[in-house]
C-alpha cells in the first residue's frame, strides 16, 4: 500500500504540489470566513476553487461584486479577473482539488445542540468525488471529535484509506471581521487526525500564515478554539455581571476595567455590553456543553455565561424605562432610536445581535422604535425574528425627535458628537459617549 512517505505514496504527491504551489484547493462555504480564506490561498499561488451552494454569492463573485462589505469590492473583482480563481456551485469540480477546506456554518439547533447538518452535506458531498490524494480539512468551530468521528467515516464510505490515501485534518478559523489585523500573522493550530494528515495540511497553511503551531491530534485542535471562545464568553460575562452590581453602588464599570488594565500582567480587560452576539461566542460554547452531556458531564461556567449574558438585552431595556420614568416618561409611545444594530463594531453581520432582541423588547413595550447603522441599511431576517426596519440617517432633526437613544453598537463611522449634542437622553451600552466632550445628553450608562 502507498504511504505518505514513499516516494510514489499519494502523500508524497500531494506534499510535492503543496511545496511548489501547483496545487489546486478548493474552498467550501464563501462566507465570512470562505471569502478571506480564498483570498489568502489565491494569494500564496495556488489555483482556487470557490464552491457555495449558494448561487446568486456564486454570481455575484463571477461578476466581481462582494456580498460582504469588510471585504471590499476591490479584492472581489481582482480575484473574479484571476484565471487562478473559479467560483463554481458545481459540487463536480471538487474532484479537481488536491486539498479541499471547509468554511460551512455550524449554527445551534431549536434546543440549543449543535447542527452539524451543513458539515454533514458537505462533507457528503466530498465522499461522491474523493480521490486519492487529496487532503480534506474542516475549519469550521465544532466540538471536539466532529473530523475523526463524524467525518472520517462518511469520507471513508468512498473506499478509500484516512491517512494513506486520503487525508483529514482539523484547522481552527481565527478570522475577527472589523480587526484591522493581517490574517498572515495570525497564527494557525493544525491537529490530523494522524501524522501524515497533520504533516500535509501544515505544509498547506505554511504558506498562507508565518506560524504553523502543530498539535498532536485533531481534538486537540477543535478544543482549542472552543477554548478561545468559551474563555471571551466567560470573561464577558465575568463584566457584565460586575457591570449590574457597580452601577447599583453608583461606581463606574468601564472606570474600574481601565484603572484594573493598568496592572502590566495578570489581567486582560474585557468589557461589558448589551449582550452578545455573532456566529462564535453566543454559540460555540453550547458546542462543548452538548458534548459535555454526552458523556455524563456539566459545564457550569459556560452555562452560567451564557445565563448572564443572556440577561443583559432585558438589563438594557430596564435602564431605558428607568431613565424615561425619571423623564417623566412612559416606554408606551415614546420615541427610541438605536444607535447601531450590527453584533460588534464596524461590520455588517448582525447574526445573534442583542439589538434584536433590544428592539423586540422596546416594540412590545409600546415604543415607536427606529435605528441608524451606516453598516447595515435594512434589518435583514434573522434565525428568531422578523424586523421590518431601515437605516434612518443620523440628523440633528431625528435625534431631537427621539424621546430616547440607545447605543448598542459603536460603530467609528457613528458622528459621536452631533449624538451628544443633539439627543436629550441616551443610554450607553458601550461608554461611546465617554470621548465625546461636553455633551449637553443626559447620559445613562447600561
Ligand atoms: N464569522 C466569523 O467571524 C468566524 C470566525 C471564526 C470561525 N467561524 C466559524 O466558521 C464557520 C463558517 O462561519 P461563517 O461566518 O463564514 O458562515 P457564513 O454563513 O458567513 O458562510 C457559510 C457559507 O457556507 C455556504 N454553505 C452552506 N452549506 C453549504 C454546502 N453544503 N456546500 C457549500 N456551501 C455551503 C453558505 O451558503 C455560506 O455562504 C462556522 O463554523 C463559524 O463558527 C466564524
């Protein structure tokens, strides 16, 4: 049988046209994470293929154009001019690659436990063409056990041998939209789910990160990034929960973080907000929680996060009605703008956002909502809710209008100052309002 390190092994083959870059990948899933990775593959020298069920993405790239705006339409067009680059919803073309990544969503399911579902198709998917010689990776954030115990044996269906004749890997996505941060210089975690598996996909990633970190099995590499996420989700929480108890006691959380910050080691700042949102944080601990079930165990402080940072959406509008109540104002008929809707600054993705759930709350008590976010100019549908709202442009007019504003989102494009200056009362859930000088606002901090 071939191995990996005979000369004329399938491995060997395929570690040839990795090291030379005459390989071919193909990407599966063009999202917020499939779209860069294309880019920094495509940019290494290899020939990519990009496949998305999804075909008006697939048009869209075929004509140059982005879907996602962090991802601009420059990088979209020169990589549509490319002939290294071939946008495709033909699951057919995946036979061409030598090493194919996965970038499918792994979202909750109605109960909380993970849907594996599109890693399942996907994965599928692969099984019909697997050829020998190709190397097969999942980035995609799921629990420990997804790539040796879901996917291993869906692709051995094919007939072909893991680890001599195909290869399976696991490689944890680090992409943080909005960071200003070159993806190269963000390290890479690599774990096979054998040697000759680790030893091949880190030839791969070598040359699209300066550091290739290896790791002894591919659950090593799964729980590390649920241990990146799970380790925010508590953190977060850990303020939020501070946030409630030093407000009570009239003393400033963000205050205390900054004057905590100054200790030159033992402690990293986390800050509070209206609670938390995107595709990672609210839902990648719920990952390893399931699996902790699964065999017999509890996860308190993920559970406890999660019960926290839950809250805070309900903490937020609570302040609001306190603050209008002090105005001498009821929720019911009063005017609220949102000040951003998108989950974290500086990006478009509302995925999971507290501001949701905010305006869901406000709605139901009456308010006459509206919102301005310069990144998201329609509220698109969401998992659990339908909101029929569009971006109203930020004027001195709307915000005099407004009986109340709440800052969710701290977008740097926001004017700060006309806010300040404009607005009677507004609720901060960032400390947005802390650079801005003299503001003539009633400020309530939540
Ligand atoms: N967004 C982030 O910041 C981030 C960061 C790190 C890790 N991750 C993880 O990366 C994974 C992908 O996240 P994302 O934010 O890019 O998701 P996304 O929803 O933006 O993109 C996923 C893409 O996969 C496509 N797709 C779904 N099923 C498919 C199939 N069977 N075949 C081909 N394409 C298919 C969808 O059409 C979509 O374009 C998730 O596991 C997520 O947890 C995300």
């Amino acid at each position: 049988m071939d191995t990996d390190d005979s000369p004329s092994g399938h491995g060997a083959v395929l570690r040839k046209r990795l090291d030379d870059t005459t390989a071919t990948v193909a990407v599966i899933g063009l999202g917020y994470v499939g779209l860069p990775l294309v880019r920094a593959v495509h940019d290494s020298g290899f020939r990519v293929i990009g496949y998305d069920t999804d075909t008006a993405k697939i048009d869209m790239l075929r004509r140059g154009e982005t879907y996602i705006r962090h991802v601009g339409t420059e990088l979209v067009s020169r990589l549509s001019a490319s002939d290294r680059f071939e946008p495709t919803s033909s699951p057919d073309r995946l036979a061409d690659a030598d090493a194919i990544l996965l970038c499918v969503p792994t979202p909750l399911g109605p109960h909380r436990d993970p849907d594996l579902g599109f890693v399942l198709e996907s994965t599928r998917t692969i099984a019909r063409s697997l050829r020998p010689g190709q190397l097969v990776v999942l980035e995609s954030t799921t629990y420990p056990g997804t790539t040796r115990d879901v996917m291993q044996p869906i692709l051995e269906e094919s007939g072909l041998a893991c680890g001599t004749e195909f290869f399976l890997a696991y490689s944890p996505e680090r992409e943080d939209p909005g960071r200003d941060i070159d993806p190269a210089t963000i390290p890479r975690i690599v774990g096979g789910v054998d040697e000759a598996s680790t030893r091949l996909a880190a030839a791969l990633y070598g040359h699209l990160v300066e550091k290739v970190v290896t790791v002894s099995s591919a659950e090593v590499a799964e729980s590390s990034k649920l241990l990146e996420n799970i380790y925010r989700a508590v953190n977060i929480a850990l303020v939020n929960e501070l946030k409630v108890l030093l407000t009570d006691m009239d003393i400033d959380v963000w205050e205390v973080i900054e004057a905590a910050s100054t200790k030159p080691y033992g402690f990293q700042a986390f800050r509070p907000g209206p609670g938390l949102g995107g595709h990672c944080i609210p839902i990648d601990p719920f990952y390893l929680a399931w699996k902790a079930k699964a065999i017999g165990q509890s996860t308190r402080f993920i559970e406890l996060a999660g019960e926290i940072n839950a809250r805070m959406p309900d903490y937020v509008v609570s302040r609001l009605i306190a603050a209008l109540n002090d105005a001498g104002k009821p929720l019911r008929g009063s005017r609220v703008l949102v000040v951003g809707i998108a989950y974290k600054p500086n990006i478009d993705d509302i995925r999971e956002s507290p501001a949701a759930q905010i305006i869901k709350l406000l709605q139901g008590g009456g308010a006459e909502v509206s919102y301005h976010d310069p990144h998201v100019p329609r509220f698109p549908p969401m998992r659990e809710y339908r909101i029929d709202l569009t971006s109203q442009p930020l004027t001195a007019a709307l915000l005099e209008a407004s009986d109340c504003v709440v800052i969710v989102t701290d977008h740097d494009a926001i004017d700060w100052d006309l806010i300040g200056r404009h607005a009677g009362l507004i609720v901060d859930t960032r400390n947005a309002m802390a650079a801005v000088k003299d503001p003539t606002a009633r400020i309530v901090k939540a």
